[in-house]
C-alpha cells in the first residue's frame, strides 16, 4: 500500500485521481486533501477516503471544515502555511492539481521531501522553471507529468535518450473557438469558452484551452520537462484529441501515445509508474474515429502560443509575468469585467513592460508573480 495527499483534491484533475484510488482501495492510503474553500465537496471526500487531514488554503474557511468533519478523527487545517505542511508530510506520491500559480509554494514543498509528485499544475512550472527543476536535481525528487501532452511525451521517450531527440510535438485539440472568426471571438462570452470540445475541465484551463494559451504554458512546461532546445518543440493543431503528443527522433521514427480524451488515462500512468493499471476505458476504436487530421496553429486569430514562445526565448522572469498576467486576465474575463480577446492582449501589455530580474528563488518567483498580477490588474481597467 502505498501513501498519496492530493493538492487540489476537490478539482477536475482532483476528481479523476479520486476515481481511479476508488476502484483501488486496497492500494492507497490517503494522507492529505485539500481545497482552496469547497468545504463540502472537501470534507465528502475526506471521510470517504478516510484521509488524515483535510485542508482548505482559505483560511476563513476552517470553521465550516471543522463543522463538516466533527464526529470524525480527520485532522482539520487552514491557510497557506497549512497547505505546504499537508504537501510536506512525506507522501509517496503528491498529486499537484491546484489550479494557477496558488500550488506552486506546496509542489515546492513537495519535491524538498524529495518524493514522487505527478504534476498537473502547469503554472507552478511555468512560473518558477528553472527554480522547479534546480529543486528536483537537488533533492532527487521525481516528477511524473500528469498533463496529457506531456504524459504522451514522457511514455515516447521511454527507452530512449534525449539527445536523440529531433523533435517534440505537441497537438492542441484547439479548444471550442477554433473555426471562429475575429469578430465572433470579440464576443465569445464565458460560457462559451469553458464548453470544450473534447474535455471535460477546470474554468481556467478550459478558458485557457478556448485562447491557446494552453498550449503556450504547455510549450513551456515541456521546454522545462524535456529539455531538447526551444527550437525543437513544436505545436500542431489535431481536433479529435486522439494523439496526444509525438516525438520524432533522429533516425526518422516518429512515437505518438493515442488515447481517449479523459484525464484518467494520464493520471493512471503517473499513479502505476512504471508499471500500468487497469483504467475504465472503452478500447481505442480508429475505425468508428475514422480520421485524424492536422493543421499549423493560427496566431494572429490566437497570438498565446506565440506570446508563450516569446517568453520562453526571453527566459527570466517573462514566463512568471506571462503567467500571472494571464490568471489575472482569465479571472476577470471568467467574471464578465472583459471580452476574450483582451485576455493574450492584457499578457502583451504586461510583458511590455520593463521585466524583473530573473528569479533566483521560490520567493522571488512569487514576487515577481504578484507584481505581475498589479500591472495586469492596472492594464485591465485602464481600457
Ligand atoms: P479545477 O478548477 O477543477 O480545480 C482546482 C483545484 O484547486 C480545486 O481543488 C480548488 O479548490 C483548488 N484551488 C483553487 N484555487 C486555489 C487556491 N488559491 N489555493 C489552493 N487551492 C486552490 O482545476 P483543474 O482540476 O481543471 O486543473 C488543476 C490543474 O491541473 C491546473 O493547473 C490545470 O492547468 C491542470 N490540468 C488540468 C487538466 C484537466 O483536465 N482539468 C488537464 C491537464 C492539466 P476549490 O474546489 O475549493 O475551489
């Protein structure tokens, strides 16, 4: 049997995970789950899988936990302190799967226990890139990519080293707006946005999804796994979800990992590595799909991915900034305050500005994000 705290517990990615140790009780031992306030949800949850404690990073919302879970042993916590306590408690395996730069002091944490932690929290990498894997050299920690591009990656370069390595390809489903034109995405509304195609997900990813911005944190994200040169990775736009990433190597073999579009297929191949597990999946029909296509990614109607780019190329800070700017954009578009298409305008803006240094640690990540979020915050109500 094997320990697991779920950061995120009671999001998509924390529901997929959840699924899986349900159909495999005998396997896991639940240490710590956590929330940001869905005290409810949380507290189910925790007496469900009999965890050790349950956490809510919004402090306020302590006493409703407390509440929800007296009667039980469940420990109850609160707040950011409590959230990096719960991610230190030496799980074998941490699932990462808060949403936005939130998660990433408790995935720091995390990989300083120096254990396995499946990632599912791109902004936390995006963020603090070369402090994250600087941290994971040092402590030995393992980090198995939940995100289904980079699971795909990740199981093609199984056996096989990345200096051979021509290429890495990253297909983007390209999200619910993908035949629209410029005017109809001026007035694409929340709604909209989150009603993906193909995956069922988080509000910020889906709208993340719906701009490509996605896709850029994911360049990054992979520039940071896999590090074959920023001019190696490329993005390809391939609707029906099926393959879910490639990599070419130099003697001219390409290796794709094909799979239906549920999140459980990547978590299941993070939870049994190295080995596999059984997951609830219809067997791959290609005759009922009938055919996969591919098209380049347009950015002048989705100028993420190139804003993503430009920031990986600048390194430093501007991945950090790229980032914050986006949640702050996300966030006030999910909130009806602008149009979509002010989203990757607001990241432009911001990353216009005079950069910061880059950061040299957890802490200098987090400031850099939070001054990041003002200037975006001021840029938003500017227009
Ligand atoms: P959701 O919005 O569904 O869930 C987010 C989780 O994080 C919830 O448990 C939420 O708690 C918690 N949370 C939110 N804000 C905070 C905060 N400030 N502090 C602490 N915890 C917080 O997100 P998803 O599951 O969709 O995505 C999670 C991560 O996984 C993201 O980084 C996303 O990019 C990545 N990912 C998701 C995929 C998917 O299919 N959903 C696929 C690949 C990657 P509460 O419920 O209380 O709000």
């Amino acid at each position: 049997m094997r320990s697991i705290s779920i950061l995120g517990a009671t999001g998509s990615v924390g529901a997929s995970t959840l699924d899986l140790i349900r159909r495999n009780r005998d396997s896991w031992r639940v240490m710590a789950l956590t929330a940001n306030c869905n005290v409810d949800e949380l507290a189910a949850l925790a007496r469900e899988f009999a965890a050790e404690i349950a956490v809510v990073a919004d402090e306020t919302c302590l006493p409703a936990l407390r509440d929800a879970l007296s009667g039980t042993d469940i420990e109850c916590a609160g707040g950011a302190q409590a959230l990096c306590d719960a991610a230190s408690l030496g799980a074998d395996m941490t699932v990462a799967a808060i949403v936005g730069c939130a998660g990433l002091a408790p995935v720091m944490t995390a990989i300083e226990q120096g254990g396995t932690i499946a990632l599912a929290n791109k902004e936390a990498l995006v963020s603090a890139g070369d402090v994250m894997t600087a941290a994971v050299s040092r402590t030995g920690a393992k980090l198995l990519p939940v995100d289904s591009e980079h699971n795909a990656i990740f199981q093609c370069l199984q056996g096989s080293r990345i200096s051979d390595v021509r290429r890495i390809t990253l297909t983007a489903s390209g999200g619910p707006f993908r035949t629209w034109t410029q005017s109809q995405l001026e007035a694409a509304t929340p709604s909209q946005a989150v009603a993906h195609p193909n995956w069922d997900m988080g509000a910020k990813i889906s709208v993340d999804s719906a701009t490509m911005m996605n896709k850029g944190l994911e360049f990054i994200e992979a520039h940071h796994l896999f590090p074959v040169g920023l001019d190696r990775i490329g993005i390809v736009v391939h609707p029906q979800s099926v393959i879910h990433s490639m990599v070419e190597y130099r003697d001219g073999s390409t290796l794709a990992q094909l799979g239906p579009s549920d999140m459980r297929v990547p978590i299941a191949s993070c939870l049994a590595y190295p080995q596999r597990m059984y997951t609830p999946m219809e067997p791959l029909d290609l005759v009922a799909i009938g055919s996969l296509t591919f098209e380049a990614p347009d950015e002048v109607r989705f100028p993420a991915t190139r804003l993503a780019r430009e920031a990986a190329q600048m390194g430093g800070a501007a991945p950090a900034v790229l980032n914050a700017a986006n949640e702050a954009a996300v966030a006030a578009f999910l909130s009806g305050k602008i149009a979509f298409t002010r989203i990757a305008l607001t990241v432009e803006r911001t990353l216009e500005r005079d950069l910061p240094p880059a950061p040299a640690s957890l802490d200098e990540v987090l400031a850099i994000d939070r001054e990041a979020r003002v200037r975006a915050s001021e840029l938003l109500e500017l227009a």
